[in-house]
C-alpha cells in the first residue's frame, strides 16, 4: 500500500471518481492548489481519481494509520 501526498485544485479537492476505495485528506491550501494526502494500492490510483495531481510524493506502508488530524472517514467500512 501507498501513502501518497499531492497537490491537486485548489477550488474542489474532491475526487472525480465516487466512491473510492482508500481514504483520502485535504491537509492545507496554497495560492493555486489544494494538499491531499490518500491512500492507494499504485500511482495510478491517484491519477484515476484526481486527474489533475501534480507533485506527488510516495511512501510505502502497511495499513491505514489515523490519528486525530487524519481520522477514519465515516463512510469507510
């Protein structure tokens, strides 16, 4: 698994595609873009669901970790 933090639009950050599988963040915003941190089992995972990411940066994992600025979304089973 993935943990994949990117840019992507500024003005909705949500993916294109509903639902999805892995959940995802919005983590901050800068003057043209908004930070997403998701999950993904690969690169194109990202791509498919937010067409627009720029920048990513990938790092490897073994499971979901949320914590109290990355809590488990409700709508994840």
């Amino acid at each position: 698994m993935l943990r994949i933090r990117f840019k992507t639009n500024n003005k909705d950050y949500r993916p294109v595609n509903w639902p999805v599988k892995h959940p995802y963040w919005c983590t901050g915003y800068g003057d043209e873009y908004s930070i997403v941190i998701s999950y993904a089992d690969t690169e194109e995972y990202i791509y498919e669901n937010w067409p627009e990411a720029i920048d990513l940066e990938i790092s490897k994992c073994k499971e979901y970790i949320f914590t109290d600025r990355f809590p488990r979304p409700e709508w994840l089973i």
